[in-house]
C-alpha cells in the first residue's frame, strides 16, 4: 500500500516538474501576455474563433504546450481597457522626423470614392489558387517540396508574432511592409515612447521600425524555447492570423531598383553597386563613398541590376538580398497556410478589410499610401532596353511568385 502511494507521489512530481520546465520556457514575451481575438479558419467566412476550439490530434508535447496555451486564453480573454483607450488617441497626422515620408508624401485621401471589393470573395481566390498550384506536382520550383521541419531557423526571420492579438505577419519588403511592421508593433506593443507604447504607426521612427530586436520573429524562437521553438511554431501557425502582402513580382524589382540604388544608399552602394558596377559596366578604381560615385555620374543601371540578378555567381556567393528575394523564399507559402493574402495593388481595401477581420479598426487605421508609388504601367519602359532573353530568364526566376500569387504572365514583356 506504502510502495503504491509513493509511486502515484512519484508520478505526480514528474508530472509537476515537467510543467515547471516548460514554463521556464514560455517566457512572459510568449502566453504570459497572449490575447487571441483573430485566428479565422478557412475556407469559411473569416471569423474569431473561440479560445480552445478546432484543435487537432497533435503529438504528446505538442498537446501538452497546447492545453497550456488554451488554459491561459482563458485567463486573458481581452486587451485591457487602458491599452486600448491609449491605442485609440492616435493622431492622424503623418510623423515630420521621417525623411523619407516627407520626400515621397503621402496620399491622404479617404478613397470613399472607389468602388467597394467583395473582400471575402477575393480572399477566397486568391487562397484557393495557392492552395492548388502547392498541390499541383506539375508545377515545381526550389524549396516546393520541403516540409516546415525542413525550414532552416534563419529562413523564419520574415514572420513578426504578436502574440497579444494572435497574429503572424510574414514582411515582404518593397510592399509595403514598414508601415505593417509599425502596425505590428502598435499591436504588440514592443516598443515604448517616453515609457507609453506607440499607438499612432507613423510616429515610429523607420530606424526604429527595421532594427530586428523590435520585433519577435520565428527565428528568434530557439533563443527564447530551445528544444520546444517548432513545437511552440506550429501551435501558433495553427491558432493564430497569419497574413501577408505581395506585389506584381517585376513591378516590386523596380521599386527595389528605385529605392536602393536609386537614391543615396552607402550600405548598398558598398555591398551591391561596387561590385555590379565593375562586373558589368567594367569601372575601376571605384569612389568608396556612395556620394563622391554620384557626384561623379556612377550610378548602376536597370541594365546591371538585371545582370546581377541573372548571373549564376551572384547566388553561389550569398542568398538574393531580401529586397529581390523572391516572395516564396520569404514566406514559405505551400510550407504555411495563410489565412489572409494582401496586395499592394489593392492596398487601401485589403488593410481595411483585413484590420476589421482582426477586430483591431477601432485601435489604429494603416498609413495611407504613398502619392508616387511604383506602378505596373512602368515595365514597358523600364525593360525596353533589356534584351529579350534576359526578360524570359528573369520570369523564370520569379516565376513561381507570379504564379502562386495569381499575378498574369506578362506577355508583352517576354515576346518581341
């Protein structure tokens, strides 16, 4: 009888040992402030889903990690009303300390005029034609066929949680992803001015909004988890919002173009212009700095940034910059299932849309869009000088993002 009782003590304290263990782990950036209003399923018509429904058969720590997660839902069930009142006092005014906002301005128009989206239908489209091109063993490219448990930790650096509101936002840059990274941070409140968080996205300050310790990403997860980061992944893929935004692939080079090497850029000059501009316009004895090289009318054309990305050594020596890295490589779409696909072209509607889907409208609008945006009219002018074989080369490297994300071949480009 004594042996018995020992032994169901001895069960118990292992029990509450491995409990204890795990909660070293979960860290107060992850459940202790976890708030989940968003996570819709598909392909029903977006909705909350109640804390604890709708999970699947999932392995022993997996399950474990889960009824701890639905255990604190329980607790915290709803932003507190002081965050929520000091969210809501946001100006609506753009910040005057970002450089860049002032140059290129901004389009404040309320856009009532244009005619409203069937956003739901839209969304339905645009899953259902990523969903079947990931199923369609026809249609192949790099890194289509890997598992998520396949993904190395440094490729999961694009996706941003926010574990107060449940939500995972995979950044694309060159669309607009500095104003969804501010509103990323409102959200998460990660980042305080003078000890109160940001609750108007434009008063962040762009180099605040791309330093990587602002934001908690995937990759950061085995720092904070060890042996349980992908548990703790696949459990918050499954509950919570996952969104992202793309553009037309050729449309978003441009715009990279025109960003990083088009303006007074010394990072990129030294690591990408230096060595375009000797590889492919043969200068030597180059300036060191990106404003004597300007001064002196050395610039890198459209035509070296075309080759640069075609040229087989330019990836034998370190992955694409993320600003041309094509959108699969970053978000790993056939790997995630994403619950909500925004585009830029679009912009205005889908972040509406999507900030009412997160219940979070009344706490913040998203930055309206830049007056001088990109536009696709352009690529007839910018690809006129480039020969037609390379046009072909580069759809076939982008091509899968065309593809995936429902944008059409551009024919006009890819034919004499």
């Amino acid at each position: 009888m004594t042996k018995a009782r020992l032994l169901r003590l001895s069960v118990v304290l292992v029990s509450i040992f491995m409990i204890l263990l795990i909660i070293v782990y979960w860290d107060n950036v992850g459940t202790a402030h976890f708030y989940l209003h968003t996570s819709f399923s598909r392909p029903r018509s977006p909705g909350a889903v109640a804390a604890g429904e709708d999970w699947e058969a999932l392995p022993d720590v997996d399950e474990l990690l889960a009824k701890l997660l639905s255990s604190s839902l329980k607790q915290n069930s709803s932003i507190p009303r002081k965050t929520e009142q000091l969210l809501m006092q946001g100006s609506n005014k753009p910040a005057l300390s970002n450089l860049e906002e002032n140059v290129r301005g901004y389009d404040w128009s309320t856009h009532k005029d244009r005619n409203s989206l069937d956003q739901e239908k839209l969304q339905v489209e645009r899953q259902r034609t990523l969903r079947e091109f990931c199923a369609n063993s026809s249609f192949t490219f790099p890194t289509k066929e890997r598992s998520f448990d396949d993904i190395p930790n440094y490729e999961l650096n694009h996706l941003i949680v926010d574990d107060r509101h449940g939500v995972i936002y995979c950044y694309v840059p060159k669309v607009a992803c500095t104003n969804w990274k501010r509103v990323m941070i409102v959200l998460s409140e990660s980042l305080l001015d003078q000890g109160v968080p940001y609750r108007n996205p434009l008063d962040i300050p762009r180099e605040h909004v791309h330093n990587t310790s602002t934001h908690l990403t995937f990759n950061k997860f085995w720092r904070r988890y060890g042996k349980f980061s992908r548990h703790l992944m696949k459990i918050k893929l499954k509950k919570y919002t996952k969104f992202l935004f793309v553009r037309d692939p050729f449309v978003r080079l441009i715009s990279a173009f025109r960003s990083k090497f088009e303006l007074e850029n010394e990072d990129f000059y030294r690591r990408f212009a230096i060595p375009m501009l000797k590889l492919y316009s043969n200068h030597t004895n180059l300036p060191t700095s990106v404003s004597e090289a300007f001064g002196a009318g050395l610039k890198v054309s459209f035509s070296d940034f075309i080759q640069y990305l075609l040229d087989p050594r330019t990836e034998k020596m370190a992955p694409f910059n993320e600003h041309w890295r094509q959108i699969y490589r970053l978000c790993h779409p056939c790997q995630i299932d994403y619950d909500f696909i925004g585009k830029l072209e679009t912009l205005d509607e889908d972040a509406a849309y999507l900030l009412q889907l997160l219940k979070v409208d009344r706490l913040l609008r998203f930055p309206p869009s830049y007056r001088n945006r990109t536009a696709s009219s352009w690529e007839d002018n910018w690809f006129a000088k480039i020969p037609l074989a390379w046009r072909q080369q580069l759809y076939k490297l982008y091509e899968a993002d065309f593809v995936l994300f429902g944008y059409p071949k551009p024919e006009n480009l890819l034919k004499d």
